[in-house]
C-alpha cells in the first residue's frame, strides 16, 4: 500500500462522470420517478453515495479516507443521463477514485433501476473531469537566481566527530524542487558565529537560509537565539506548521524551538538537528513556503501560477 506517512492534510475535491445511454422510452420512465423498482433517480444517488465511502474496500491501493462531502447530480435529455459527483474531504490523498466509483455505481444502479423496461442501456464515458488539492495545487514559481544557504550547526558535526545527515537531507530536498544554487556550511554551536554567517549570507543576497540544529534545550543549543537576533519579522506560523506537523509523528517535537523571520527579503528557517526532524519539518513547510516570495514582491496570494518547481514524488496521488 502507498504510504502517506509524509503527506500533509489539506482540502481534496475530485469530480467524475458517467454517461447512461438509454431509449426515449427508458427516460420517460425515469423522469416519472415511478418505474417498475421506484424512484431510480434517489436509490441511484444513495447507491453512489454509498460507493464512495466504500471505495477502500473494493480497490486494493485506495486508503480509508473521512469523507467530508458527497453530491450527486444527474442531467437528462431524450437519450442519455449524465451523472456527475463531486467528493470532498480533508485528507492526506485525492478523492477521485471515490469520486469515480460514485459515478460507475449510479450509473449501474440507474441500469438496474430500469432494466424490467427494457436493457437497451449503455454505459459510457466514465472519466475523471477535476482534481484539486495536495501539494501539486500549491505550485510556486521562484525567484530567478534563487540562492538557498543550509548552515549545519553543531560542535561534534564540525569537529568530525559526526557525520552531517540532516543538512543532506535538506540539499537532496531543494534539489528535488530545481533548486541547484546552494551554499552547504558546518559551523560549531556558537552563537556569535553562526550569527555572522546567516548576516553574511543575507547581505550577499540569499532569499533563503535554513539551519539544522541547535533549536533544543541542550546548553550548547543557541541557533534559535542566534536568528532571533537578527529576524525583523518573525513568520511564526511556518514553525507552528512544523511542530504540529512533527507532533503527529512523535511527542518529542513540541520541544523544538525553532523561529523563522525574515531579515530584509532573506527568509531564515530554523529546522531541528536530528534528520527525522529535519525531513519532517520539509514535508511539512515545502513548497508552501516558496508562497511568501510572491507575497513580498507585493502580488499577496492570487491565483497559484504554473509551477517552475517539480517534484516527481508530489505527483503521486
């Protein structure tokens, strides 16, 4: 089954359709609502209703997902009705297969509904008319010549006494997104230094500075303070989504005391040292945070252009 381990929540809306080819005759009998079985139109959309909320059970790969909202529409002319369902929910996955099965089974139900009066019915055009939501709906484009600086804080990483994971973690990341203009720095846990480096890099012009460690409660942890010192504004909501999103996975996360701020236009993220931390603190801000470019250059939130970044993973249902 495909994981969704690393996927965050957010609003999910599929719709599909099914086409019933069907005699004149077979819509007058629908259209009366009083065939040999009842109502076709009603049991067809509790039966696609049904199908939906059921859809995990039937095909293998589909998880079990908190359906929010269900609608079932039907469109009929002189030879053929048109079901169309749309399916919400708040969720980890996409909702169109559910918004699929809904279709299919109306339609089949409609075919049951009416068949006494004759099987001269067809069912057509099955398809998929809109998917929205998941990550590949906040799609960012970048600042031309994006420059990203990763600063490893940590005495035993600079000392070579351990070896860096979670700043590798974050340069594989960014470079999943196209981003290649990368500055990679280990320095010790020393507030003074790690200050004059994210200085540095903000007046050389970087738009993004994320460091890994140093965001704990250990005595030596000090690059929190260190941002602290040189934000102008603080962005707390990227760090909330973060912790909150660290917090489902383990109860360790609400420790982490990580800021985010922006110093001019350079945007300064702090992430937790340990790797699992770090990658899922990306899981969590990624791309979304690419988003506070556009909003500094003054276009606010607007319509989500087509993306310049891509991820071949984020494609995945």
């Amino acid at each position: 089954m495909f994981s969704t381990i690393d996927k965050i929540e957010t609003l999910r809306t599929a719709k599909a359709q099914a086409i019933l080819k069907l005699t004149p005759q077979l819509v007058d009998v629908l259209e009366s609502r009083k065939g040999p079985k009842g109502d076709a139109y009603e049991i067809a959309r509790a039966a696609g209703i049904l199908a939906a909320k059921r859809t995990w059970e039937i095909i293998p790969y589909c998880h079990p997902i908190p359906i929010d909202h269900i609608a079932i529409d039907f469109l009929t002319d002189t030879t053929e009705v048109k079901i169309t369902t749309t399916v919400s929910a708040v969720w980890k996955t996409g909702v169109e297969m559910e918004a699929l099965m809904a279709a299919q089974v109306a339609a089949i139900t409609l075919f049951d509904m009416l068949k006494p009066m004759g099987a001269e019915m067809e069912i057509t055009s099955v398809k998929v008319l809109e998917k929205m939501g998941g990550k590949t709906s906040f799609k960012e484009k970048i600042p031309q010549d994006f420059k990203v600086g990763i600063l490893v804080t940590s005495d035993g990483t600079f000392a070579g006494q351990r070896e860096d994971r979670s700043g590798k973690i974050i340069k594989e990341r960014l470079e999943q997104f196209g981003i290649k203009n990368l500055d990679y720095q280990i320095l010790p846990d020393d507030k003074q230094t790690i200050r004059e480096k994210i200085l540095k890099w903000c007046v050389e012009g970087y738009h993004l500075i994320l460091t890994t460690g140093g965001t704990g409660l250990g005595p030596r942890d000090v690059t929190s303070e260190a941002t602290q010192e040189i934000i102008e504004r603080e962005i707390p909501g990227i760090m909330e989504a973060a912790r909150s999103f660290g917090q489902d996975r383990t109860p360790y996360a609400m420790l982490s005391r990580g800021v985010a701020g922006l110093k001019g236009k350079a945007l300064i993220v702090n992430l937790p040292g340990s790797s699992q931390g770090t990658k899922e603190s990306l899981d969590a801000i990624f791309p979304a945070i690419l988003h506070s470019y556009k909003m500094m250059a003054g276009e606010g939130h607007g319509e989500n252009p087509k993306s310049e970044i891509r991820n071949p993973k984020l494609e995945k249902k």
